[in-house]
C-alpha cells in the first residue's frame, strides 16, 4: 500500500483504495492505532526519539493511510487520538466521500441511474443502519442512583432520533412560528437558493454536464453557508431581521440547493428579497442564472398557509411519510426519502436548520421539571407552553415576561481521552421581568450508564452464568500487540522487517527479538542513536535470560 495524494486527478485511484468493507475498515484501524502504539510505548515514552520527530511521523502515518490528522493541538492530543481504534474507524470512514464523488463523476448519481446517492452508497447506508439497530438492541440505559434498567432502544424509538417523532416535532415547531408570525403581521416568503451550473455534475438527462468543475456535494453546501451567512450579516447591518426555516435537499445529480421559509416584518420583505438575490446570483452572466439560480415566492395565507410549503421537504428529507410520488426523480416517496436521507448521511450534511429563534433546548429542559413549583408567573407560562407542545406560546411568554434562557453545563473528565473534558446539560439559568435575579434550574438529577445487556442463564447457556464477564483493559495501550505490517513509521522497510520478524529463530525470547527488529528499523530509517538504545536494551535481556534460564546469547 502506498501513500495517496488527496488530488482530484488521483480520484479514481483513491476511490478504488478506499472502497472497503466495514470488517476491513475496522480491521485496517485496529492496525494503523498499533502501529501508533508502538510508537508511544517505545520511541516516545522511551525518550528515544524527539517530540518533533514522533510528531512528523504521526502525519506520514495519516498521509499513509489517507486521513487528516487530529484537529486537536498538541503531540499528547495527537497521540491519545490516533493510538485509540476507534478515531481511526471514523476518519477511515470519512474517505468514503472520496469513493462516491467517484461514483457521481464516472455518471453513477442522476435520474437515469440512482438519483441523489449511488447505489453503493445507499447499500451501505443501509448496513450501517442495521449495525446500528443491532447495537442499540444490545445495549441497556442503567439509572446510577436507583439502579433502573430501560432497553436503549426503547429509549432512542421514543426520542427524535426516531424519524415520525422528528417530523412531527419540526412541524409543531413551524407551525408555532407560522403563528407567531401572523400575531405579529409578519409575512413569509418561499425560497429557493440553487448553486452555479459549474458545481452541478449531470444534466435532468443523465449527460454530463461541459461546465462542472468536480466540486463535491460538500464542497457546493459550504458555498451555500458561505452566501447565507454573508447575506444575513448584510441584513443585520441594515436592521432588518428575518427568521424561520432552512432546508437542503439534494438535485438528482446530487448538487444540494436550499429551501428556506422567511418570515420578516411586512415593511422589510422587499428589502430581504433584495439583499439574497444580490449574494445568490454572484455570477449573473451565467446562462440561465437569473431564472434558476434564485426564486422568492411571496406566501398568501388565503391561498395556503406556510407549513404546507415546506411540509414536502421536510417529510421527503426525513421519512416521505405522506408523499405519494417525488417530483425530482418520480420514486415513491418512501423510495427518495430513504436515499437522501444516505445522501445527507454520506456527505455529512446538516438537513435542517432554524434561524433567527430562541434555541429548542430550553423547552426541552423545562419540560422536565414539575410546572406548580416554579417560582415565576412567565416561567408557569412558558411551563405550559412546553408541556401543551406550543411553540406559539413558547415565543409568546418569552416576548411578554421578558424571559431569557442560558443552558448550563456540568463537566467532568472524558471517559474517552484523558485531555478531553465532557460536558453534559445541567439546567438553565433563568432571567424574567418578574424575577428579582438570576434563577438556576437544575433539570437533570440522575445519572445515567449505557451498559451491554446481561444475557440471562437460558440465553448463556446452562451453568454459563456463574462465570464472571471478562473486564475491559485499564489501559488503552496493548504492548503486547503484534507488529503492524503497515509500520509504525509508514515506510517499505518496516514492513519488510515486520515480514521478516516473524521467522524467528527457536530459543530465542520473543522481546528479544521484538527489540532487535523495532533497532534495525530505527537505523534503516537513520535514527542510529535511537537504533543502539534498542539494541542495548535487546542484548540486556538477553543476558539477563542467559544468566537465569541458561538461555544462549
């Protein structure tokens, strides 16, 4: 195997490197965290190369296996990171973006073939999601103060990770702004946000369009936030304010484009529209630009209310519950649902955002504690709100009490990296009109534990149950594990010492031999200084071995 350059004109090649199974992605990460391990528990630990020297080692390590390195700082945070298996599944994972923009240049992704995802994409979607499912049938939710034992699956299936409860939730939640908007005389605008034809791949019939420039489906999304953001901060600067609803969804050759839901004050709808069709068409000579790259459509409540707009993306972005058929591809609805679903999943991108309104975390936090204790008459209000599910009037205590809510956190050491600090919601700190100061809500009060499920006698077997579970190691480093043969190093003359290594000759101890082969690699690859503390530590044993079981040299 051999180091890939990350360059569109090397794609192919990559694509065909990187296309792997999961077993064999899980089994290359098990590798490449040894090869980190060794590394740590033997040149670094050991002082016996410097901290510059393991650091660069570490990014030929990454660029070995084509991934980015930490994002942390810090040769520690490295280390931590790239030594646990784990974080190497997920960045081995991420280079499946580099298989389906393959997929999507040789014309795998448009209508006439698999709209919005290739099909090897949507394949394994699909097995991932089973692996997930297993693994949540697998696990337990254990309170740590009373000891209660709940199926986290039952726990996620009542959560908004389960898609009705999701889409529901997200419709509630427009149709309380919807309201809110009209209390206020706002009026809502419908648009459509569409990328340059260059970042679009196919043409409606499946030929290849003469402008694309290989722009990947992230790559397009980032420009969209680019323009948003450039264009909301234009807005704040003139005073005008919108808020509502964004939603991306892919085109057929899976190029996203936006749907947002505005709503703004009736004397400043002129002026929104104005500011994003200026960011929207920044290429306006473009043919065709000026009728596709930008669409605003002023909503008339007589004619429709704004949830019916949006209500088909946000279904067909989630489960296509209530779709018969999809405009863009003429699937069923369930059909285009479940692929861009695994298109969003692929490609890492955010289906939905709101804008310009309170964050939805308060009224979940609030909605746990019990309404009758609460000492405000604004936080009753917004109590009852959360608990009627009215998002309307949600927004509307929070304008009449003056009510403003900061989340607070609990931190505690990461059971996952030792330099890493986990923070977990604590409760919310309260400020009304009708408070003399700043009130602290706790919310959370129990701990809880995701534990494997204990498989009962009858399920273990018969006297199976009197043995005790094996226990997780302390400590995350295996200096037992066998040599990678890929190299700690990442070079051809690891990996043919490795090859080498393991024809040992009989009576020799295996540490001995272990140390031997790690100096010869130090010293093939020129750290000579380094290459002779092994060696003296090899021949050390080996003495000590000789003088208590007579062992030879």
């Amino acid at each position: 195997m051999q180091a890939f350059n990350m360059s569109p004109a090397n794609l192919p090649e990559l694509a065909a490197a990187f296309d792997l199974s999961d077993d064999q992605v899980c089994d290359m990460a098990e590798r490449a965290a040894k090869s980190v391990q060794r590394l740590a528990a033997n040149a670094w630990q050991r002082q016996c190369v410097s901290d510059d020297l393991v650091q660069r080692t570490l990014r030929r390590i990454a660029q070995w296996y084509g991934v980015s390195n930490p994002s942390k700082q810090g040769l520690q945070q490295w280390m931590n990171r790239m030594a646990d298996p784990s974080w190497w599944r997920r960045a081995l994972r991420n280079r499946f973006r580099q298989v389906e923009l393959h997929q999507i240049q040789r014309g795998a992704v448009h209508r006439q073939a698999g709209a919005y995802v290739s099909n090897k994409a949507l394949r394994r979607f699909e097995r991932n999601r089973k692996r997930l499912d297993s693994l949540m049938a697998s696990l337990d939710l254990v309170n740590q103060t009373t000891g209660e034992v709940m199926p986290l699956q039952d726990i996620v299936n009542a959560s908004q990770a389960n898609p009705s409860n999701r889409r529901k939730a997200m419709m509630a939640r427009i149709k309380g702004i919807e309201t809110h908007a009209k209390a206020q005389g706002h009026k809502a605008l419908f648009v459509t946000i569409t990328c340059p034809s260059r970042m679009h791949p196919r043409h409606v019939t499946g030929e290849r369009n003469a402008r694309y420039d290989g722009t990947s489906p992230r790559q397009a999304q980032a420009y969209l936030g680019r323009l948003w953001n450039s264009a909301m901060r234009h807005a704040a600067h003139h005073g005008v304010c919108p808020y509502g609803l964004r939603v991306v969804e892919p085109h057929h050759d899976a190029c996203p484009h936006w749907h947002v839901l505005v709503f703004v004050p009736a004397d400043q709808a002129q002026a929104i529209t104005n500011v994003l069709r200026a960011y929207a068409l920044d290429s306006p000579d473009e043919p065709g630009a000026q009728e596709r790259r930008f669409t605003v459509e002023r909503i008339d409540p007589a004619k429709g209310s704004a949830v019916g707009y949006v209500a088909k993306y946000v279904s067909k972005s989630i489960d296509g519950e209530g779709l018969d058929a999809d405009d863009e591809t003429g699937q069923a609805g369930a059909d285009a649902s479940r692929r861009i679903v695994a298109w969003a999943r692929t490609w890492g991108i955010r289906q939905f955002q709101f804008f310009g309104v309170p964050s939805i975390t308060p009224t979940r936090e609030l909605y746990r504690l019990n309404g009758d204790t609460l000492p405000s008459e604004g936080l009753r209000a917004a109590h009852a709100a959360c608990k009627a599910n009215d998002y309307a009037a949600w927004l509307d205590a929070l304008a009449k009490y003056g009510l403003a809510f900061k989340v607070q956190y609990s931190e505690r050491p990461s059971t996952r990296y030792a330099d890493e600090i986990s923070r977990a919601i604590h409760g919310l700190r309260v400020q009304a009109d009708d408070l003399a100061g700043v009130l602290e809500l706790v919310t959370r009060c129990e701990s809880w534990r995701i534990e494997p499920r204990k498989k009962t006698p009858e399920a273990q077997g018969e006297g199976a149950g009197s043995l005790p579970a094996p226990a997780f190691p302390w400590t995350r480093f295996n200096n037992s594990a066998t040599v990678d043969s890929q190299g700690s190093f990442g070079c051809e003359q690891y990996s043919a010492v490795s090859r080498a290594g393991s024809r040992r000759a009989p009576g020799v101890d295996d540490v001995v031999a272990d140390l031997k082969q790690r100096a010869r690699v130090l010293e093939s690859a020129g750290f000579r200084a380094a290459a002779q503390t092994m060696m003296a530590r090899a021949w050390a044993r080996q003495d000590r071995l000789a003088n208590t079981f007579g062992g030879a040299k």
